[in-house]
C-alpha cells in the first residue's frame, strides 16, 4: 500500500516512521500515513511562525480565492472524499457524504465571510473631548493556530478550524487524530494547489502523546481543540497565557412536551441518538417526557430505533454502523451494565459495533445519566413539567445543546431563557446544527465558538487606531 504523505509548510513530505489507519468495521489495513520527525514538526511550526505577518497581509481576495478553490474541489472529489471517510472512521456513507457535504459549505462560507471581513469607523465626538477624532476597529489575528482534530467528523470539523484560519490570515498547523489522518492529509492535498504563501498550513500526523509540545510552544499562540474534556482542560492548564478553543462534547438532552408531534420527535430522537454510531457530541443521550407524553413516546422511540438499518458502512442504506474501535464499544457496553437501567432496544455488541439502545429507570448517578457516552445508546425519563425537565438538563455538568420538542412560543422562549447550553434547538433534537452558526458550549462543555464568522472573530482580537483632527 501507498505511503501518504504529510504536509510540512505546503510541501508533501515523508518521514523515517509510518502509521497504519484500520477500518473499524472489519480491521483491514485502509491507509499508511508517514509519520514526520521532531525535526519536520519543528520546521513546520517556525515556517508558521516566519510566514504569520505575511499571511495576515495577505489581501483578502487571495484568501477568499484559495478558501472558494478547496469548497470547489472538495465538491468535485466529495464521492472519493466519503469513501475515505467510510473508510478510516468506519461512518456509514451516508454520513460520511453528508459530512463532504458540509465542508463544502464551511469553505465557502470562509470564501464569503472573507469578502466581507471589514473593520467599523466610530465617530467620537459624542463627547466634547472627542471633537475632530473617529476610531477605526479591525481585528488582527493573534498568530499561527494549533488545530488539534477530533476522529469523529475528521474533515467536516478540521474545515471548521482550518477556513477561519486562512479567513483571518493566520497561519494553521494541523494535528489530526491518529485513528483518523487520511481525510486531513487530503485536505492538504488541496491547500497546496492554492499557491497560499509557504508556511500557510502544515499537516501533522503525530501521535498524542507528542501533542503536549505542540502545545506548550509560544510560536503557536491559538490553540483550537476539539474532544474530550480531561484532555481539553488540561490543554487550557498548560497553555494558560494562550488563545485556546475548546468544543468537549456533552450528554445531550431532548425535552419532549406534551404539545409536540410525538412521531416526529421519536424519529428524530431514534435517528439522532444513533447517528455516526452515537459518536457526536450532540447526539441524543437524554430524552425527558413531559407527563403523558412518556406514556405516548416511549413505544415510539422504541420502535423507531429497532427500525434503524445497521451494519455494513459500505452499504448506501445503512444508518448505524460501528465504533471507531472495539475498545470504545466495549466502554459503552460496560456503562450500559452499570446503569441499572432496563434495556428496551438493543444492549448487545458484536466487535466494535453496538446495538442502537433504548433504556429506561437509569440510576441517576451513573455515567450513562451523568457523563458523555459518545456510542448509540439513549434513556427515557417521565418528568411532571416543563420547569422539572428544565431542571433536569441544567443538573448536568455539560452544556452543548438541547432540543426541546413543543409548538409553544412561550415554552421556546423560557428554553432559550433558562437553558445553560450554548444552543437551543426548538422542534428538533439538540443534534441539528448549522456549520454557519455559532456553535459552543457552557460548563464543562469548553469555551469559544465555532461557526465560521464566529471562528474568525476568536481567533482575533480588535486594535483600534483613532484618528484626530478631522473635520467632521
């Protein structure tokens, strides 16, 4: 098999080390990746270093040119990019082409957001002591960004850290997930036929345990992470003078009220807790029933996750495939045991692959009740009202989104009113998200935004020049 290359400044290049990638649903060798050296990092991040104020005086047709060229190839090679996907995650084609679908889109927002990146004029003399001065307000990127990339959408969210980069002029060093590099490496691929300056992006497939330099180097003064908490919050604790983003996932919750259309939110809340086999950070974890609704609800769930194609990823009409790993599966399959819950659907695994799970009566002080169990699994619980249900997603640590599923006005505007998540999805499970809206969470669920213009205002900061004595 071909050895893939990394991209060290925006050339291709190979190392003395290699690294095999394995699909997950049957452990076959799908790529081998080169591995770069403490040297080839180190160039990398001082190409990124050297080339920073270039790149944020770069004009903004260049970068709005190269992010519209990557939306355009990515659209031309999406079937081949959705096969790679499929292929090192394990994700069923029909997410893996949805998720080529949307980097598309986050591209092209970055081409568009960058067309239009201005700064404000402000007059100051609405006080006697500003007569004749205005202000002019840009923002600066604070340098080079560190993207550390989670497996789960291996190229949908390295678009969502690599176009706002290039968006603001800031030079990116990409770290991808191990399991998962081929996807970010493509990227790469198509970066280097922009003609961005030298030093504009780098690709490296490094091990985590050689993350931690990454980290602590000053040369890379944004550090952007997306995965887990214990290693997103000790990132922000080692780097504490740094620029970091953090996305750290959830135990996402749908409130389904009495008023709402039951089928519709029990498919919903089915497919959306399943999808990417659970691995999303907003899919469905927590289901709370508001009064009759539990009784109503409850079989329709059921039935709408036993009614869910699993199996082959290869296969066009399969909904559910596997875990990125047997290890995982076997996680998931041990806190379904510990939950005390009562199993309704699903609750099996075969390898890597974990049955789509409904369960109810969950202890509530155990990990599938309390902590992120990224894999198909969901639980049902009766709640008296809207308050108690409130009350129930507020009592977790974590705070992404929440869908709550009810035809009221009022009922949408307490959730957005008295939610602690960054986002609240009304008529719909907490799973929907738009890649040009911005995307974050409270708590343990980390800090800073995503969404394209909401990337390219974090990775920035405002300088302010006045100007005096002006005939205004």
């Amino acid at each position: 098999m071909d050895v893939t290359p990394f991209w060290v400044a925006g050339k291709a290049t190979t190392g003395g080390e290699q690294m095999s990638v394995t699909h997950p649903y049957d452990g076959r060798e799908v790529g081998v990746v080169s591995v770069p050296s403490e040297e080839q990092v180190e160039e990398a991040i001082a190409a990124a270093y050297a080339v920073r104020k270039e790149a944020a005086r770069l004009p903004l047709h260049v970068r709005a040119e190269a992010l519209a060229h990557v939306s355009r190839r990515l659209e031309e090679r999406k079937e081949e990019l959705a096969r790679l996907i499929t292929g090192e995650n394990g994700k069923p084609l029909l997410w893996a082409r949805a998720e080529v679908g949307r980097a598309v889109s986050v591209f092209r927002f970055a081409a568009e957001e960058t067309r239009r990146w201005s700064g404000q004029v402000q007059r100051l003399d609405t006080d006697p002591g500003g007569a004749g001065r205005m202000a002019y307000t840009a923002r600066a990127p604070y340098g080079a960004v560190l993207a550390i990339t989670p497996f789960n959408f291996p190229l949908n969210l390295t678009a969502h850290k690599v176009a706002p980069a290039i968006a603001v002029g800031a030079p990116v060093v990409v770290k991808p997930a191990p399991a998962t590099p081929l996807s970010a490496l493509v990227l790469g691929e198509l970066l280097a036929e922009t003609g961005l300056p030298e030093g504009m992006f780098s690709v490296l497939p490094v091990p985590n345990e050689r993350a931690s330099a990454l980290v602590r180097d000053e040369r890379l003064p944004i550090v952007s992470f997306t995965g887990s908490g214990p290693v997103g919050w000790s990132i922000k604790d080692s780097a504490p003078r740094k620029h970091v983003v953090l996305e750290l996932g959830g135990n996402a919750a749908a409130v389904v009220c009495p008023d709402a259309d039951l089928d519709w939110a029990a498919q919903r809340i089915a497919l959306f807790s399943n999808y990417q086999a659970g691995q999303s950070c907003i899919a469905v974890q927590r289901v709370y029933a508001v009064g009759d609704a539990y009784d109503a609800l409850l079989p329709k769930v059921v039935a709408a996750v036993e009614g869910l194609v699993t199996g082959d990823p290869w296969k066009d009409e399969t909904q559910v495939g596997p875990m990125i790993s047997e290890e995982a599966a076997r996680r998931v399959e041990s806190w379904v045991a510990a939950s005390g819950g009562r199993v309704l659907a699903g609750g099996t695994r075969d390898g890597a692959a974990y049955a789509p799970t409904v369960l109810t009566g969950v202890a509530p002080d155990s990990e599938i009740a309390c902590e992120e169990v990224f894999g198909p699994v969901l639980f049902v619980e009766r709640v008296a009202d809207v308050d108690e249900a409130f009350a129930k997603v507020n009592g977790s640590r974590y705070g992404l989104q929440a869908g709550v599923f009810t035809r009221s006005l009022d009922t949408a505007f307490q959730a957005q009113r008295d939610l602690e998540v960054g986002g609240v999805i009304i008529g719909d499970v907490p799973s929907y998200r738009a890649d040009q809206m911005p995307y974050g969470g409270v708590k343990d669920s980390g800090v800073g935004r995503e969404g394209v213009a909401s990337t390219m205002a974090d990775f920035t900061y405002e300088k302010a020049m006045v100007l005096t004595g002006l005939p205004l």
